[in-house]
C-alpha cells in the first residue's frame, strides 16, 4: 500500500495537463446532482454514480486538479492490498507481498491511478469482491459473506458496467475448484442479485450507444500488451505455482480474472466493438498473483542462472523510464488546458469561436476564461441548460452568416480534420 500511495502522489499533477475524459468528469462533476443525473439520461449514464460522488468530493474540497484524481491513489493502493490478501490467503506471506509489489508496478496500475476516472474505484472494489468470494466459500455457514459479497459487486458495476465481467471469471474459479454445490448455489444466487441491479443500467445505457462509437477494433499495442500478460500469467501458472493453501488453487482464481473478462470483450467485437484495456483493468488482479507466486516458488528452488538476473534486473530497470513518461502530458492523447491554452493566445477579444465537431466543445470548458471574450458562433443552447456535455447549436443554414460576421475566427478541431486551418 505504501509503494502504491508513493506511486501515485508522485508526479500527479502532470505538469498541470488534463486529457479529455477527465475533463468530462471535471465538467460533469461540478454541476447540480439534478444537472447531472439529467445529462446522464441524454449521454454517459454508466458514469452517472462516478459523478454524483465527485460531485460530492468537488463540494467539500474544490474543484481542483488534486481534488479530480486523489481518489483513485488510495482506491489504487486498497487494491494493491486486496491482491496481497489474496496472496497470503492462497499461496502464503512472500506470494501475498510480492504480488501486491508487481500490482503497484503495473504500468496500467500507475496510469490509472492518476486518473479522474471510476477505473482505479472498480479495481478496488473487484479486487475485494474476490477477498469476499474467498472468505464466503471458506465459511460456508455464513450467509453474510455473501451478501457483502454481493454489494461491493453491484456497487463496482454501478460504477462501471464492464464489471460486470468479474462474475463469470468468478464462476469459473468456483468450478475448476470443484466447491460443493451448495456454495455455487449461494453464489449464484448473490451473482443473480448483481446482475438484477446492474441490468437497469446495461438497458438504459445501451440506448447510449453513440458514446463509445469511437471504439475501433482493439489497438494492436493494447492486445499485445494483453497478450504478453496472460503469455507470463499461463507460464507461470504451469511451471512455477504449485498447490495451494486457500480455500481455491490460486491459478483457478487468478487466471480467469486475468483471460475472461477482456477474451469475453474480444469475442464481441466483431458484433460491436467495446474493448478497451481502462475497462477490464481489474484483470491485472490476475496477473500480479500469478507472478508473484510465481516469484516466490522460483526463490525456493535452485539459485537461479546469471540469465534470470539480467532479465529480471533489464524488466526493473525498463519500468523506470516507463514510470517518468506516465507523469507527462504526452502520456496521455490530449491535453484540454494546453488547448484552452493555445486558443487564448491566438485569439483576440471579439473573434469568433467555432468547435470542429461539437463534441470538442469540452475541450474548453475545463478554463472558462480561455474563451471568455470570444462569441460560440454556432451555439444556440449551453451544455448545462442542453443537459449534454457540448451543447445545443444553430441550424446549419444559421452558421455561415454568423461565420461572415466575424473578421477573425478560432476553430478547435480534431487533428486529423487538417483541412480546416
């Protein structure tokens, strides 16, 4: 927890960069609790509880930059603890320590721990749905333990739906476990409750399609990274972990948390692409057990080779130039206050403002007073009184007049929309 925490306070203002989602949350979070759970009736309903407590936490501590992402340090660090609860109880004290070590160095982990984002939340609350899953099987007569079980569930899925992924990883565990039927039966029965809670969500939300129609086929560089982990997971697994001192193998528990979920998504994406490495983040749970487990059974056997040092010393040493550039702007797509920035230094008091598609509106809204002396030439209604996130604009027809009116004009636009100047 303490490596986690120092992780992530290290460096978590990014040189003053904000990148584009967090600017949503940023928005979002500072209207009314009514503004906001109307806007999530238009778009961005599967955040709307995200929101509500940043709402929450903005009201007691400001809106600032360490007030958007200090929550997800120690939601981050709670999850470096559960990994090393899950380790202790399935493979002993070594296996529990270093696997909640390689779960801090996680470069996805050290990401999203510096987000404004629900990520890090779910990862905690996932991480300590399997530390009650363990304990609900391993005292079978207590029904209590379900029905915690359960709530940290649903309350992950209410933060993000994709949790929701989870449960048939936990399933699976309980079968390659070869549990009595009575414990699959009360876990079913508490997965049944999850999944009649989080279904209003999924329906509502699925009228919201357009908000993750940007998802492409999934980006070769995260299925590599994907790849490589669950390559490393399964070795380990085969060759290193061996036993058990839990109430589950510990591969029957880490494995399918670490292939499920984002093989699940995979296989959807030919139907509708939804996969995306920040959603399924929770599957390094998986690989930090692995390997750690895996780390400890290689320190009991016979001293390893000068090779396995020099990898081993060549993989720590590779995470530290990994590490200073995730606390950059450029580790992230887009910076909005550089781009708040960039416009009120080219612009002049009086020029107009036009947004190249509407949704980059959102870009500027993080620093009203970059954009303060410029006219929206296109804006009819703002995105609070829109209750959407880019506002309502004029007709089409209405904008080229507007356009002639102005003797300058400053146009916010995506980069690949270079003919725009």
């Amino acid at each position: 927890m303490a490596l986690t925490l120092a992780l992530g306070l290290w460096g978590i203002r990014r040189q003053n960069s904000m990148w584009g989602d967090e600017a949503v949350t940023y928005e979002l979070a500072q209207r009314s609790l009514a503004d906001i759970w109307r806007t999530a009736l238009h778009i961005d309903l599967v955040h709307a509880l995200y929101y509500s407590l940043m709402h929450g936490l903005f009201a007691l501590f400001g809106d600032g930059l360490l007030t958007l992402r200090l929550p997800s340090v120690p939601a981050m660090a709670l999850a470096a603890a559960g990994v090393a609860v899950l380790g202790l109880r399935l493979a002993g004290p070594r296996a529990g320590l270093l696997a909640g070590l390689v779960f801090a160095l996680i470069p996805q982990v050290q990401l999203y721990e510096q987000e404004g984002r629900s990520y890090a939340m779910v990862c905690a609350l996932a991480t300590w749905s399997t530390v009650l899953l363990l304990a609900a099987v391993s005292r079978r007569t207590r029904r209590w333990w379900w029905a915690g079980y359960g709530v940290v569930m649903l309350t992950a899925c209410l933060l993000h739906e994709f949790a929701v992924l989870v449960l048939p990883a936990h399933g699976v565990t309980l079968i390659l476990s070869g549990v009595e039927r009575r414990v699959i039966r009360r876990w079913a029965g508490a997965a049944g409750c999850v999944v009649a809670g989080t279904l209003p969500l999924v329906v509502l939300s699925a009228c919201q399609s357009g908000q993750v129609a940007w998802i492409g086929f999934p980006d070769p560089t995260q299925l590599l990274g994907l790849a490589a982990m669950a390559l490393v997971g399964v070795w380990c697994a085969r060759h290193l972990v061996r036993g058990g001192r839990g109430p589950v193998p510990l591969p029957a528990l880490a494995l399918p948390i670490l292939l499920l979920p984002g093989l699940l998504l995979l296989l959807f994406s030919p139907v509708k692409p939804l996969f995306v490495d920040r959603y399924v983040l929770y599957s390094t749970i998986g690989f930090a057990l692995l390997l750690g487990a895996g780390l400890a059974r290689a320190r009991t056997l016979p001293s390893p080779t000068w090779p396995a040092w020099l990898a081993l010393t060549a993989v720590l040493a590779a995470l530290v130039p990994v590490s200073i550039h995730l606390r950059t702007p450029e580790s992230r797509r887009d910076d909005v206050i550089a781009i708040g920035r960039a416009v009120r230094e080219a612009a002049e008091p009086g020029d107009g403002l036009l947004y190249v598609p509407e949704r980059r509106r959102v870009w500027t809204q993080t620093r009203p007073q970059d954009t303060r002396n410029l006219t929206d030439l296109a804006l009819a209604q703002d995105p609070v009184s829109a209750d959407n996130l880019a506002g309502t604009e004029l007709p089409t027809r209405d904008i080229p007049d507007r356009i002639r009116s102005f003797r300058r004009i400053i146009v916010v636009h995506e980069a690949r929309a270079s003919h725009w100047t």
